[in-house]
C-alpha cells in the first residue's frame, strides 16, 4: 500500500510539474508590477554569476538561491531550482542589448540554433556590449526587469538580493557593471576544464551535432566559444570594481570552504542549508523536479573524468589552439 501510494505521489508531481513550471516562468508577464514604476523597490548589490553552458552555473545558483535573501528572475529561496536566466525568462521585456539567444537578436544564416555558440568568433559581434553600449533607455528597462521579480518574491525588500545566471552576460559585463553601477554588482566567472568541457559540448549538444559538421570543426567551435566568452570577462573585469573567478573543480571538491568563501565575497550570511544534502527534494514546479535533474546531490567530483579519458591527441591539438594559454593560467590541463 506504501509503495502505490508513493508512486500516486509521484505521478502527481510529474503531472502538476510543468503547468507549475510555465506558471513560474511566465507569472511576470501578467502581473501588476510589470505595470508599475516600482522605483521604490532597492536594487542592492545584485549577483550575476558568469560563464558558459555546461560550466557549473546550475550548482552554484542553486546553492546561493537556498538563501533566504536572495531572489532570482523566478521566484526565492522557496523555488530555488527553477529558471533563472533573466536574459530567457524576461527576453521579451528586455532591452535587445541584454536578451537571450534568439529574442531580438538578428538571425545568422549558418547558425540558426545559437544556443551553446552565440561566442564563436561568427556569432560573437551580435551579443558582445561593453560599457560604451550603455545609455540611459537600457539602465532603465533593465533595472525595472530586476525590480519585477524583487517585488514579487523577495521577503524583505530592503534586504533582498538579485541573482542571475545568464550565460551571454559572460560576453556583457562591461556594459550591466555600468548600468547596475550605483547598486554595487558583484560578479562570479566559473571556470570548468575546457579540455572535457570542450569536447562534452562537441559530442552531446544538439546545437553542435546538429550541424553535422565533423568532429574536428565541432571542438573548435566548442573551443571558440570558450575561449571567447573568458576574454571577454577578462577584457571588462579592469573597470568592475566586484569580480571573482572560481574554479568549478574547487566547488565540487570542496563545496563548503568555497561557498564559504563565496558568501564572503558577496556579503551574505553563511548558512549550512544551502549545502547539498540528501533529503532535499526540488521545489514542485521547478527545472530540476521535471527533467530528474542530477545536479544537485550526491556531488560528483569526476565529471570531467570519461571526457578527458576520451581525448585523442589530435583533439587536444586542436583545442589548444583555441583554449591552451587560459586553461594553463587557471591550471587547467587535458589529463585532469
């Protein structure tokens, strides 16, 4: 009796699952605040953590979103593995400068799906904005599209934080360092091994092997946008006066000290809860609770490992190319 019980619960949370999803995701469209000047509303010291797909972006952002301070573009701490790429979820609020993937942004002919490719060296001149971008109509539309869901989730407006992971920020800081610059933004780049990262994204991502390109355009590609996406972050990161990088390794290796070390960083409470732990269960509604997200716990330290076991010779010489002088300066290397 437990055990149909038990998968009655579970069909109904599969169920219930992606209407409460689209729910989140969309609520912003129709609520009265997205009609309101909400200048009341403090934008203070928001969060932007910085890198590509596939990066360990999701881990992060799900810790520091178990946080009750803090507010993502979906919700609080009470829905903390749900979307929470502003530039996706508010794309079409948002000013063209600072949109996802396809929102506003010209088409390319070669490239139709940009998803994981929007820094190759085709693509890159689309999204890359830097602080010379700026203007008075961008500060405005994108301050209002944080303050939305501030007003909506935050428990505390005076205390409330906004996080985000939009991964073509990477290629932006520049310009949101200016626009947020009165509200004192912090910025976190995450590194992962480019080596395994690199050929991960060459052999699984759609928007690679749908290209049906051999093997060899596909990691350079993967190995372009890499690569540009950090030169990016590097070129800005002068004139951002809150920027941190870390190692996506160092996270999983060692998950307290380095989120400790975050937290101070950033200037939030350290609170064990935000920790892994193996009877959490992802908020109903959310990414993770939809699709049996993985990441989260247990924590898997190896995950690079099968991909750098698969490299051949010749990919790491085409890699290098690419991704060698960055990967060497943060001790990156394609044997681990």
């Amino acid at each position: 009796m437990r055990k149909f019980t038990t998968m009655l619960r579970m069909n109904a949370r599969r169920l219930l699952n992606l209407p409460l999803l689209y729910a989140h995701r969309n609520l912003w469209r129709i609520h009265p605040y997205r009609f309101t000047p909400l200048t009341q509303i403090p934008v203070n010291k928001p969060v932007f953590l910085l890198g590509v797909q596939g990066g360990g972006l999701t881990l992060l952002a799900r810790m520091l979103r178990r946080h009750p301070e803090m507010v993502s573009v979906t919700g609080n701490n009470s829905y903390w593995a749900g979307p929470d790429e502003m530039q996706n979820v508010m794309g079409d609020f948002l000013p063209a400068q600072l949109t996802g993937l396809h929102a506003k942004i010209p088409s390319h002919p070669q490239y139709p799906n940009r998803d994981w490719l929007y820094a190759i060296d085709d693509l890159l001149p689309l999204y890359r904005h830097t602080a010379t971008d700026a203007t008075p109509e961008i500060k405005k539309r994108f301050q209002q599209a944080i303050r939305i869901p501030l007003a909506m989730y935050a428990k505390n407006s005076t205390q409330a934080r906004f996080i985000d992971k939009s991964q073509t920020y990477t290629v932006r800081l520049g310009l949101i360092n200016v626009l947020l610059a009165e509200s004192n933004p912090y910025f976190i780049l995450v590194t992962r091994n480019p080596y395994a990262l690199c050929y991960r994204s060459a052999i699984r991502v759609k928007t690679l092997t749908s290209l049906n390109p051999p093997l060899e355009e596909r990691l350079n590609l993967a190995g372009q946008h890499w690569a540009n996406s950090m030169k990016a972050a590097l070129e800005d990161a002068p004139t951002v006066v809150n920027f941190k990088i870390i190692r996506f390794e160092d996270l999983l290796l060692s998950p307290e000290n380095t989120l400790q070390k975050i937290c101070q960083f950033i200037g939030l409470s350290w609170l064990p809860e935000m920790l892994p732990a193996p009877d959490d269960r992802f908020p109903l509604g959310s990414t993770g609770s939809s699709k049996g997200d993985h990441k989260w716990y247990p924590l898997r330290t190896d995950v690079n490992q099968r991909y750098l076991e698969a490299l051949e010779p010749w990919m790491v010489n085409t890699l290098d190319s690419c991704v060698g002088q960055l990967a060497a300066k943060w001790h990156y290397s394609p044997k681990e």
